[in-house]
C-alpha cells in the first residue's frame, strides 16, 4: 500500500506581518521595532551577532530616516496590498493552513493605546475572509518580532512589568474580533530567540541598561512574556471554545563532534538550553535547571504574586517549532569548522551539505527533532518552519528550484517515518516564507524561501510581480496525494 500522510494533516505555508506585509505606515499602523531594523549587507551574512546588531544611535537614525531601501521590512513583500493575490495563489497549491502574524502595531499602534486601531482589525478581518474563501485555516502568531518601537523608546520594552498588561489588551481584542475565524494560535515566535536578539524579540537594546546585567534584563523580559503568554492561553479558551494555543521554539538540534563523553555532555548541556523555554510553556513552570541557572549566573527574577500560578494553570496545548538544519558542539572547538545556522553560529557537520548561508541540510534530523520533542512533551506537534533559503534566478519568467524540492521531499519523508515509525503526532507542516519574504537574519529579499517568486531584489527595486517556481506545482502535487506522489515511484 502507498504510503501517505494521515488525513487531515495540515499542509500549509508560513510567513510573519514584519517579514510580509510593509505597508509600514499606512492603515494607520505605528512603527515596530522590525520596520527600525536596518539591512548590514556589507557584513558577512553567517555572522548572525553582526547582522542583528543595534545601538540606541541607530534607532533615532532609523526613526528619522525616510530611506526605505535601508530597511528592507518596510515594503517587505508589499504583502499589505498583494495578499488577495497571494492567498488566491495558496488556494491554488491546496494550503489547508496559513501560519501567518497579526503586526501588534497594526492593531494598537503605540502598543501603550487605550483603543484599537479600527483599520488595522479590518485589514486582518479582509485576509480571515481571504484565506476562508480558499478553504484555509489560519494559524496565527500573536507576536512575531514586532513589538510597537514605542515601547523601546518609552518603556524598556519587555522589561517593563507593564507591557504585559499592553499585550492582555491586544490579545483580548485580536481573540474577540476574530473568533469566529481563528482557533490556531501561538503565542510568542521564538520565545527562545530573546537570548540571541533581545531586540527583535523583546525590544531591548542593551545601551539603555547601562550597569546593569543584561543577561538579566533579557530573562525578566522573558519572565514577562511567559506569564503574558499564558494569560494568552486563558483568554484563547475562554474566548473560542475549542481554540488550539501553541508555544513555538528554535528547534536547534546539535550532535556531539565526537563520542568523547565531554563532547555529549556538551549536546546534552546545549539541547537544554534551548528546551528550558519550551519546557516551561509546556509543563507551566521553571525546569529546576534553569532555575539553578539563574542562581549560579546571579540572575534574579522579579516575580509577583500570582506569575507562578498563572503559568501552571494555563500551559500550552501543543508544541510548535522551527527547523531549518542541525549543528555539532564540543567541549574543545580548536581547529574546527565552524558554520551558522538559525540563529546561531555551530561547528560544521563533515558529513552533511550546506546551505548558501551556510545552514547545513539535514532531514534525518528532522526525524531525530520530532522524536526528541513528542518523547519529552507527550503533546502533538506542529512544524511552523522549515524550508531552504537559496539564491533563485528568475529567467523568462521561471525558477527552476530543484534543490528545494529535493531539500522538502527528504524532510517530508522523514516526517512520516517519524509518525509512522515513531509515533509521532503531527498535526500539521507549514513552509517557512511560502512566498519569497525578507530574511530575518540577513534583512535580505535575495535570501528566497518561497514556491511563489517575488521580482524584488534587497534594495526594493523590482515589479513585485509574483511568479511560480517549479516548487509551486510539486507542492500542489504532494497536498493533492497526502504525500503519496513522494512514494509513488518506490
Ligand atoms: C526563524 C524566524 C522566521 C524566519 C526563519 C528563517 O528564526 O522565526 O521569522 O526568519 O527563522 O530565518 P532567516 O529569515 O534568517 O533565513
């Protein structure tokens, strides 16, 4: 018998409001901090610490500047005015979901506003109907790296005990307004990705805490965002009966360089580094090793009455993540490759490709990700990310972007091993930048993850025409069979 998907598996695409939409001024939308967030093409793309540097001095440069093409995520895809399109085009591949982002400063657009922006509800209430008429679900994120820039200028962004009330307040409206169209939600992209940019995710710039222990700014505003986020859950169910809430972590998976012991117990040590967030989303409370971080690094946490309890009592309901490519680490890395990957830089792996960024290509990984998550959380899985970042030619109005099918259909495959080998519980698969968008990483356009080819170069120049890669009908043809064409030959 053919092998295929389980029915009603959620095949989808992804992308985020920051990295899609641009339209940054308009309908009434306030400045994020994403639309401050300037392009370093001049530095080398692997080095992500460079590429995502920002100082207090760049921020009023950015806030004055009226240069757009220095900030690509202003126009980004011009999503805000092309996503009728771009939806129809996802209809046409079968998307059953869209994981897609509702721009907090498109809704409240100094995030500290009393009343909600109207025009703002109604450009998201026009993409709900959109994505329903094509018979997709939308999956949203609450918050995909753009909180309002005001509450960096006059707050200090997560840090400020008061931004979770800010965030109650968006989320309660967002969840009534859209009840009757959304009940997949996820709360905080990334939440993990606050250690490796403080700024995108929780509008911190490390200037404007002079003295002060930023590692420790950085886990207080994390503190704020984990009861934020399960305040989030609460009003999600109390709000949409039936409502799915989802956390969503970097899955960074890393194998020991060698089998020396001290190099596993550095993969074991730096797998817990990452799963420390997702734990406490999952189980409702701090692991004790992260707690035993805390103390060992003086790191003190302002809690207040209640935090704790709120966060036990209202976990996640299920584990979202990211994947792109694994990495290697040892206890010495003297003399060894070292490459990047989401978000960090690794040790390369000599027995797998790379990436034009360097990200290194590995689907077995894939497999060894979902066994590692559904084994520790017992809870279904969602994959909101995965994809290949590569340097597509548009020639006579095609791609040929062969090394993306041949990337999707060896993780594909490793996802039904992993269901049907594993036991893993998969709800759903949506590609990352199912159109091409701006890279978060990198600020580029050129950086292109899509089935949908967008004719804009980094600069903002182009027609912003889109196009379908050879991916687009193969895609098609893996939602229409369940998966079955990829094994169709064997
Ligand atoms: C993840 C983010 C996405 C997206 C993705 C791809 O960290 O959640 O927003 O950016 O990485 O990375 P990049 O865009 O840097 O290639």
């Amino acid at each position: 018998m053919t092998r295929k998907f389980p029915e009603g598996f959620l095949w989808g695409g992804a992308t985020a409001a920051n990295q899609y939409e641009g339209g940054w001024n308009e309908g009434g939308k306030g400045m994020s901090v994403s639309d401050c967030a300037k392009h370093h093409f001049h530095e080398d793309v692997t080095n992500y610490k460079a590429q995502n540097a920002i100082s207090t001095e760049d921020l009023m440069a950015a806030l004055k500047s009226t240069d757009n093409s220095l900030y690509p995520k202003r126009k980004a895809s011009d999503g805000y005015h092309r996503y009728k399109e771009d939806i129809a085009l996802f209809g046409e591949m079968g998307f059953k979901v869209y994981r897609m982002s509702i721009a907090w400063s498109r809704i409240f657009p100094n995030g500290d506003d009393l009343e909600p922006n109207e025009e703002g509800l109604q450009f998201y209430d026009s993409v709900f109907d959109e994505c329903i008429k094509h018979g997709i679900e939308p999956l949203v994120t609450m918050s995909h790296y753009e909180p309002p820039v005001n509450l960096v200028l006059n707050y200090q962004g997560w840090y400020s005990r008061e931004v979770i009330d800010m965030f109650v307040r968006f989320v309660k409206v967002i969840c009534e307004r859209y009840k009757n169209k959304v009940k997949y939600w996820l709360t905080f992209n990334e939440v993990d990705s606050m250690i490796r940019h403080p700024y995108t995710t929780g509008g911190l710039i490390e200037d404007r805490f002079p003295g002060q222990n930023f590692e420790e700014v950085i886990f207080q505003a994390m503190h704020h965002q984990f009861v934020a986020s399960a305040i989030a859950t609460k009003i999600c169910h109390e709000t949409i009966p039936g409502s799915k809430v989802g956390c969503m972590l970097t899955k960074l998976t890393y194998y020991p360089y060698t089998c020396k012991p001290e190099d596993v117990l550095k993969m074991q040590q730096d797998m817990r580094s990452t799963y420390c967030y997702s734990d406490t989303q999952v189980f409702g409370e701090y692991p004790a090793y992260l707690l035993a971080r805390f103390k060992n690094n003086g790191i003190n946490i302002k809690m207040e009455d209640g935090d704790l309890e709120v966060m036990k009592q209202y976990p996640v309901d299920f584990v979202s993540f990211s994947y792109y490519s694994s990495s290697c680490v040892a206890a010495d890395t003297t003399g060894l490759d070292v490459t990047a990957g989401n978000t960090i830089m690794a040790l390369k792996n000599p027995h797998i490709p790379s990436s034009d960024w360097g990200w290194q290509i590995d689907p077995i990984g894939l497999r060894i990700s979902l066994v590692d998550l559904y084994d520790r959380y017992r809870k279904p899985l969602f994959i909101v990310e995965n994809g290949l970042g590569a340097h597509d030619k548009l020639v006579d109005g095609k791609v040929d972007d062969q090394y993306r099918i041949d990337y999707l259909e060896a993780h594909f495959k490793e996802m039904l091993n992993a269901i049907e080998l594993d036991g893993v519980e998969l709800m759903g698969y949506t590609s990352w930048g199912c159109i091409d968008i701006i890279s978060e990483s990198t600020k580029q356009m050129s950086k292109r993850y899509g089935y949908i080819y967008v004719d804009a170069d980094d600069y903002g120049n182009g027609t912003y025409d889109r196009y379908r890669k050879k991916s687009f009908g193969w895609y098609k043809h893996v939602i229409e069979t369940n998966g079955a064409c990829l094994f169709e030959e064997e």
